[in-house]
C-alpha cells in the first residue's frame, strides 16, 4: 500500500477504495494519443487489469502526442509497446494487449467480466459500436474526443443513457487527426479527464461522472459541462455498425467507395452504388442492406437517405477500424 499511500489518504477512498481499484478490470479501445496519458495514470492508480485493443502501429508523426512512445517504438504495434510501458511502470497491473482491432462481432466476449469500458480510439464508428454493446448490459463507458484546440469527455452507460441519446443521427462530416491537426496538451488533457472520471465511477464517488459531459475549448479557454441522466434513447430500431463476421449470405451488400478507392471490398460479391447514386438506387426487397465506406461517414448519409424512403433494415461498416 505504500505507492498509493497519497491516494489512499483520500477518506473517500481509504484501503477498501484501493482495494475495489485493484480488483477492477478495464477495457480499453485505443493506445494512442488519449492513452498516453489515460493508460498511466490508470497504471499508477492501481488497477489491476486492463485490456487494451489497438491495431495501428507507431508513427513518427504519433509522437507529438502519443508520448507513451519513443523513437525507438516507431513501427511497433502501439498495443504491445503500451503493454510493455505500463509493465515498467507498475507491473502489479496486468496488461492484456491485443495489436488488433476490435471487432463489433468480438464485444460480446470482450466485455466478459469487465467493470468498465474506455474508448480512447477517437473513432465515432468505434463509439457507437462500444455503447451498443455496453448499454444493454450496464457497464460504464467513458469516452472523450480532440480535434484541433477543442474537446470532449462523457461518461455514458452503466445506468445513465447511451451515446446515441446524446448523438441519435450519425455526423455529417468528421475529421480526424490525420485532416485536420491536434494539439498534444489539449489531447492529454482530455485523457486525464478521462481517467479520473473512470476512477470515480470505480470507487463510486459521488457526484458519478456518469451522465455528464464536459466540452474544453482551449481556444476560447472555456470549459463547460452539463449532465443529460435525462436523456432518452432513440426510438425505433438503430443502425447498428457491424464487422465482417456478422454478414450473412442474405445480406446486400453496398460498396459505396469506387473501385479506384478500394480495389477489394469487404466481402466478394457487392454492389457498387456511389454516393450519388443512393436517392435512385432501389434496395431489393426482404435483405437487410450493409452500407460499406472507408469511416462509416458516407454510409451513414446513406442509410439516413434509405431510412427516410422506409428502408428499415440497415447496417453499415467502416471498412477503416476493421
């Protein structure tokens, strides 16, 4: 108990709190820039399990903001350099790293036995697809997003609403760190926010971040917060995002990117239907129609064109986090 002894001086968490945080397990979605400063600090808290997801690999354009890494790790799988990091770091918390992507069709066995769920992927497909699974089944989903100088952290799930309360229509446009820049301070900041509202929902301080969403502009300087334990979700079914895996032999398929965009599609046998195309295109009757693209962006423009002709049966796929 002597490492954590200034955080066990805390009354509200004491030895019985640092105990509950070493019996915790965690999952996490992401090893970059928001887990540079999330995964550390959830380390050093004394947690006892985590597993961590993440198919990429380090880049020297990462390190800026991604500063678990060094120069060294570039071109490594940023899950295992995370892994042996965190194992300096504190090696009584066991780091379970898949140098994977995590899969919509994987969740329902990934989230056994785990208390609490972190998405740091910065990937709105990858959100929704964390919060339709953890939803259903209670377990509290922290999520927080950065592009540029501005930001947000949320607790949804686990009692308060789901990120499709908050968030019912899919973006209209997105970017990402890749177009449009990010600033390393404002991105760390925000993995801390992250981890403190985890370590709060674990111990059960009160008030719970569950429900509650902080926005940071650092280019205004302006932090504001509001609670949504109101919130109610969507009515009518969803537009789930899927993985290969859950595709079947019915199912029509739409490649919405050329052929110069992606040579190979997700599956042999597609259809290929432009963007454009979508208002006159006419879905074949009784198949569930999946709406494939790089993001999920252009298939979720799509399927809210489907959906506002009656076309209830939709999925999509974001070819990119597969």
């Amino acid at each position: 108990m002597e490492r954590y002894q200034r955080q066990t001086m805390l009354p509200e968490i004491g030895e019985a709190g640092q105990q509950r945080l070493s019996r915790a397990r965690i999952l996490v979605v992401g090893a970059g820039g928001l887990s540079a400063t999330l995964l550390p600090l959830l380390a050093g808290a004394g947690i006892g399990f985590i597993r961590l997801y993440d198919g990429d690999r380090v880049e020297l354009h990462n390190l800026h903001r991604q500063t678990l890494f060094g120069v060294e790790d570039v071109g490594q799988s940023k899950a295992l350099c995370a892994q042996r990091a965190l194992a300096r770091r504190n090696p009584d918390c066991l780091v379970e790293a898949y140098p994977s992507a995590l899969g919509a069709s994987q969740l329902p066995q990934t989230l056994e036995g785990i208390d609490l769920v972190v998405d740091a992927a910065d990937n709105f497909a990858i959100t929704y697809q964390l919060s339709d699974a953890c939803y259903p089944r209670g377990i509290p989903l922290i999520c927080a997003s950065v592009l540029g100088r501005k930001g947000y952290v949320g607790g949804f799930c686990g009692g308060a609403p789901g990120y499709r309360a908050i968030f019912p229509r899919l973006p209209t446009a997105a970017g990402n760190c890749n177009t449009a820049g990010v600033m390393g301070p404002a991105v760390a900041t925000l993995g801390a926010m992250q981890a403190q509202m985890a370590l709060s929902v674990l111990l059960n301080l009160m008030p719970s971040p569950l429900g509650c969403m902080i926005q940071c502009d650092f280019v205004e300087w302006h932090i504001r917060r509001f609670r949504f334990d109101d919130a109610q979700e969507p009515e009518g079914p969803v537009m789930p995002f899927i993985d290969r895996c859950m595709l079947t032999e019915e199912d029509c398929i739409v490649e919405l990117r050329s052929p110069e965009e992606a040579p190979v599609s997700v599956a042999g046998q597609v259809e290929r239907v432009l963007p454009e195309q979508i208002a006159s295109w006419q879905p074949p009757a009784h198949q569930r129609v999946v709406l494939v693209c790089a993001s999920g962006l252009r298939a979720a423009q799509a399927a809210e064109l489907l959906a506002a002709r009656g076309i209830t049966r939709l999925a999509l796929m974001a070819a990119n986090t597969l």
